[in-house]
C-alpha cells in the first residue's frame, strides 16, 4: 500500500538535497513556481500527517525574493477560508531557506 494519496505517483529520485526538514520527510515534489517549489512532505512530529511543503528553491533565497516569500507565508497564515489550505507550520532549513508547510490539498484537473 503507498503512502503518497490517490492519483499521485512517487517521482524517481531526482531532487539533490535534504530527505528532510525538521519533522518533515520529502515525498515527492508536486508543484514549482518561480520562486519555490511545493513537495508532499510527510510531518513525522508531534503529529504524523501529510502536508504540503513550500520552500523557497536553491539559489533564489535573495533579500528581495525572501520578504516576498515570508510575506506570502505571514498572509496565507491569517486567513481562514475553506477554498485555502490552512498554515501549519513555518521555518527555516538549515541552510536558511524558508519554509511553511500547509494543508496538503489534491485537485483533480
């Protein structure tokens, strides 16, 4: 039985980079933008979930694309809707590239 949600696949290991972060282990990558990436993550601690892990991408962690990502996180955090994923979570790697896991939400397209 898989551990990734119906109608995903796992991906061929093709991401150089951390497993995981903090309490999150990496699935697979599920989305990217310009700025950063999305990953089904799997929160091992305190709870165990599946989530959404956006993280800014290698290399694009400039002042500038920074603020606007913690800017993102911060706004997606105060709202409480049900069409947005709710914000769990918020960091940094060890690297110091932010992160903020979410509400891991599969649309069928």
């Amino acid at each position: 039985m898989s551990d990734l949600p119906e109608g995903l696949t796992r991906a061929p290991r093709l991401h150089v980079g951390p497993a995981t972060i903090g309490p999150y282990r990496m699935l697979q990558r599920v989305g990217e933008g310009g700025m950063g990436e999305v990953w089904l993550a799997e929160q091992t601690r305190p709870v165990h979930r599946q989530v959404a892990l956006k993280i800014i991408k290698a290399g694009m962690d400039t002042a500038q694309v920074v603020a606007r990502f913690e800017a993102e996180r911060q706004a997606l955090a105060l709202m409480a809707h049900p069409a947005i994923a709710q914000v769990f979570d918020a960091g940094a790697t060890p690297e110091g590239r932010p992160f903020f896991a979410m509400e891991f939400v599969l649309v069928n397209r």
